[in-house]
C-alpha cells in the first residue's frame, strides 16, 4: 500500500458500515479520504476519530445525496479544486427497500436504480475522467458489489436489488474492456459480499425490527472490517494483476 500514501480516495457511503471502516482504513494506509453520504453529522464524527487516531492520511467529509447528479457533479468539482482529482474511486453507497416484483412500490425501485446503478455510473465516470485529465494511469475503481449480484435468493423482497447488484456486476466487466480500449493501466474490481453486519438490514426493514434481527441472528456474519481488508487487499495487488471480483461470504453462510 506504499505506493497509495498521499494519494486521494473517494468512498461513497462513509458515513457508517463498510464505507466507514474502508475510510477509516484507507486512512491509515496515508491516504487522502474524501468520504461522502447524506449524513454531514456523521462523517464529521468519522473525521474526528481519524484525527484523534495519530494516522499519517487525512478524513475530508463531504456531504453529498448520491441520487442527485448535480450534487456528484459538484463534488467532483470540489475535489478537484481541493485535492487536484480522485486516484482511487471506491463505489460503496448503496440501498435496498423491500419492494417485490409483483407488488412493489415504483418509487423504491427507482430509488435503489438512482443510487446502486446510476451514482455508481455518474461517480465512475467522473473518477475516469478527473484520473485522464492528470494522466494517472495506475488509477483503481472498485464497486462494493453483492452476492446478490450473483445468485438470485427466494426472497421477493430483494429481488429489485437484486437486479441493480447484476447490473453491478456487468457494469465491473464493461469498466474493465472500456478501460483496455482506452490503453490505460487503470483497475476496475468489484468486492461481493455476502450478509454483512452492518445498519443495512435495519434500514431495509425499517418497519419490521424483529426480521431485520432476525437476519443477522442465524449466522456469524462478515464484518465491515473484512471488507476493509479486501480492498487493501486488491489495491496491494501488483501493477500487472488485476482482480475482477472477490467474492465473500461468512463461512456459515449457505446461498
């Protein structure tokens, strides 16, 4: 990871869960984290504690709704004129509502296409871009992807997100031969885990506590700090290798 000391990262999504834990340890490793969500408040908290840690890199929040262009489009700009550009974009923002195929609400499919498919897109192509302007051509992009995005599960209630994780994946393998065609060493990875500890299962049953627990109490489930280590993981990677996709699950997981 020497090579990324003083380098800038963006991770979406840092606010808590796996985007924190990557900040945190992106962060440790020196790098510049530019970390975005919704929620200002904590990202602040976030940049406190990595402050408070004695770590070489720095923790720059910044608030940003990721189902909005224009707020992408600003951000880069802010980056930009900051930071001078991003070299390491990680997409890990990304929701699910519990919406079937048969019944479900189009405003939670369209959300959950605004941020895991489209933001992902806006916030690629803006890395790419601020990494060919500078001509970086070592650059990394890696989607936070899902089993889901694998293996379609007997749950309707994920069966969008489930979709918007597919496109995820082809959304990496196309990244990867645009970027060949382009002629440039840039990376493209997706890390898929399967159930992960983290506030995701809350939110998407926000109404129903009990199963949200539920989820979770079955199996010991990956941690956010795997997933931290996973991207480590693919950015030590030699400038000759690159990885398509990790795929993670817990080790008592069955699907």
């Amino acid at each position: 990871m020497d090579r990324w000391r003083g380098r800038v990262a963006l991770v979406t999504g840092a606010s808590v869960g796996i985007g924190a834990a990557i900040a945190k340890e992106l962060v440790r490793q020196g790098m510049t984290v530019v970390g975005c969500a919704r929620d200002l408040e904590k990202l602040q908290n976030l940049a406190a504690e990595c402050k408070s840690a004695g770590h070489s890199g720095v923790f720059v929040p910044f608030k940003c709704d990721l189902s909005k262009e224009e707020e992408i489009l600003s951000m880069f700009s802010a980056i930009k004129a900051q930071h001078k550009g991003v070299d390491v974009c990680i997409n890990n923002a990304g929701l699910g509502h519990p919406e079937p195929l048969l019944h479900g609400k189009t405003s939670g499919w369209k959300n959950m296409l605004d941020v895991n498919v489209l933001g992902l897109s806006i916030c690629t192509r803006e890395a790419y871009q601020s990494m060919k302007e500078r001509n970086i051509d070592d650059g990394h992009i890696i989607h936070i992807n899902s089993m889901s995005g694998h293996r379609v599960v007997r749950h309707p209630d994920a069966h969008f997100y489930s979709a918007t994780k597919y496109a995820v994946t082809a959304l990496t393998e196309g990244l990867r031969q645009e970027l060949r065609e382009a002629k440039t060493h840039i990376k493209a990875t997706c890390i898929s885990p399967g159930v992960v500890e983290t506030e995701f299962f809350q939110r998407f049953y926000s109404d129903n506590p009990e199963k949200a627990a539920a989820t979770l109490s079955n199996l010991k489930a990956l941690q956010a700090v795997d997933l931290a280590n996973a991207v480590t993981y693919v950015l030590s990677a030699p400038s000759h290798v690159q990885i398509g996709d990790v795929q993670m699950r817990s080790t008592e997981q069955v699907s």
